[in-house]
C-alpha cells in the first residue's frame, strides 16, 4: 500500500505507450519517428563535470536530465549546482543512492541485492531529493546505477512507483567513463563524439527519440572529458534539425516549452 498510489500515477502517465521502446522492463528510447532527443546525465562521486553542462544547456536553452547517487547529493559542495540545474528547468531524479550493482555483469539474471535492499535504498535517495522539494511523484523516472539492471529490478522500480530507463545503445556515448589504463576497452571523445555522428548518419531513423547518455563526471585518470564535447556536439545535431527534451516530456509526449 505504501507505493499503490505512486504506481498509478505512473501507469497512467507509461503504460498505453506505443512510441517508445523497452528492454528488460525498462524504457530506452523515445518516438523514433520525431528528431527529438533527450540528453540524460549521470553522477556518482565524480560530478565535477556538471557546472560547465549546466552552463552549456542554459546558454542552449536546452533542459537535460540528470541522475544523482547519494554520493552526489549529499556532498556540501554540490548543493548550489543541484539548485542551479532546478533553476533551470532541469529533469532530476535518482541514480540509486549507494550506486548499489544490481545484477551480474556475466549472468544478468542473478540478482546481487534483495527487493528490500532495493526499496531501502530508493527511499534514502528520495529523502535527499526531498530536500530540493523534489518529490518522487515528479521524478519517477529513473536511471540504474552503472546503467545496468533486469526484469526483476524494473518490476520492483515499478511496485515503488518507479520506472527504469536506460540510455539508447549503439553510439558508445556510455564509455565516456573509460580511463586509458583500460587498453582497448577505452574509447578517447573524439573516437566517441565521431560514432554518435556515424550512427546518426547510418540509421534511417538516425537519433530520433534517443536517450543520450554523457556522464557528468569521470576519474581524474580520464583527463579528455567527453563533455566537453557538448558544445559542438549540440551544434552539429541543432543543425540536423534535432530538438531536444526533457526524458519525462520524451516519454509522455508533452511539450511544455523546453526544446530549443
């Protein structure tokens, strides 16, 4: 009963979709029949990337959305960004608060937390976001920690009024965590910032209702942050003729004046 009426709300608000598209009970992409796109935004411990995107998506009149751990919301010397990403119209909600692995990396069926260590969690995540007057009826949607979940963790997102989404795959924007001492598996941003430009140009329905992932934060041993690409990334795809939403108004198809 304690999630009843938080899991209405969503189901009116998601389910009866048919633009969007699913994977493990989450949602990962939007119309693909619309340029539209929505820039979604992670941070755990490293954030230090959220100033310079706050003040690239204000001067663009652009509104992301971004997910926060507990790791971020609780440090001091983050406040007045939070604050400013609210005052500028900015989608946020939960990346979990401990940025707990849900599942295995090899096996993605076994579970490494129990659904009370799950709702345990997201109840302290949105006793944090509470103290931006952020409710959870207003932020119910949400990104797994290290963007990796199952069927189990989005039945159990949607009984605590929740709902999973993950970011669009095919372009590698994701690996903009990657640190050279990874060898192959790291991918620099111009190698990154290049395949979300070939993807775009490759597919017929090129970006359209994609969620694009960029974290906002990376390990000091990554010192070529892809977000600095955001600039001349926007400018490319503004001149494709992409907008760009907030996930919630990508989901619901609402327009509530947030594209460019």
């Amino acid at each position: 009963m304690k999630y009843f009426f938080g899991f209405l709300l969503l189901y009116s608000n998601v389910y009866g979709q048919t633009n969007v598209s699913w994977s493990h009970g989450g949602i990962i992409r939007g119309d693909t029949t619309q340029k539209s796109i929505a820039l979604i935004f992670s941070a755990d411990a490293d954030g230090e990337g959220v100033p310079f995107i706050d003040s690239v998506l204000h001067s663009e009149n652009i509104k992301g959305s971004f997910f926060f751990t507990g790791n971020y919301l609780t440090n001091p010397e983050n406040k007045m960004w939070i604050e400013s990403l609210i005052n500028h119209g900015n989608y946020i909600s939960t990346h979990s608060y401990g940025h707990l692995l849900y599942c295995d990396w090899a096996n993605r069926d076994s579970l490494l937390v129990t659904q009370e260590t799950f709702n345990s969690d997201m109840d302290k995540s949105f006793a944090i976001l509470k103290q931006f007057d952020i409710l959870k009826s207003k932020a119910s949607y949400f990104l797994p920690p290290y963007e990796w979940y199952n069927d189990t963790i989005s039945t159990w997102a949607r009984q605590a009024g929740l709902q999973v989404i993950e970011f669009t795959p095919g372009t590698y924007s994701n690996a903009d965590y990657t640190t050279p001492d990874m060898g192959k598996k790291y991918l620099s941003s111009n190698t990154i910032f290049n395949r979300i430009l070939h993807f775009e140009s490759a597919h017929k329905s090129g970006l359209n209702g994609f969620f694009l992932l960029v974290h906002a934060g990376s390990s000091p041993l990554r010192t070529d942050k892809f977000y600095w690409k955001l600039p001349a990334l926007l400018k490319v795809l503004k001149s494709k003729g992409y907008r760009f939403f907030r996930v919630d108004e990508l989901i619901e198809g609402k327009r509530i004046g947030n594209e460019y």
